[in-house]
C-alpha cells in the first residue's frame, strides 16, 4: 500500500470524525431548545411541570439513540 493512500485515508477519517461531533454538538443544542419549548407549553396548557419534564426527556433519549448509531457505525468501519 503507498503511503499517500493511507495518508488520505486518514484525512478522510478525520474529517468524517470532525463532522460527527459537529453534529452532536448541533444536535444537542437543538434538542435541548426544543425540549425547552415544548415542556413549557406542557405547562402552559396545564399539565404539571413534573410531567411535563418526563415527556421531554424522551426528546434526549431519541437523541441519544440516534447518536449511539451513529457512532457504532463509525466504530465498525475502523475495523
């Protein structure tokens, strides 16, 4: 193998990495916002504040969920 290929693939690797946490940090900006907003309109409507923050944890969860594929499929492409 030449060394300009593993190279490459290494830029590639890194940048693919460099993306993915880009995404998890946008990401979970985004949920937490939304979680935010939604639980406050639970509130408004008036559902109390404890349940209302239960169902806005599923957002997290989701989130999490989708961020645990996303990752294990990294991991498995490095072998």
């Amino acid at each position: 193998m030449k060394i300009s290929t593993i190279i490459r693939a290494g830029l590639h690797q890194s940048k693919l990495l460099l993306n993915l946490f880009f995404i998890w940090l946008t990401l979970g900006w985004k949920v937490r916002k939304a979680r935010k907003a939604f639980e406050k309109e639970l509130v408004k409507s008036g559902m109390p504040s404890e349940a209302a923050k239960k169902l806005g944890k599923k957002y997290s969860s989701v989130k999490d969920e989708v961020m645990k594929q996303l990752w294990g499929s990294v991991r498995k492409s490095k072998r």
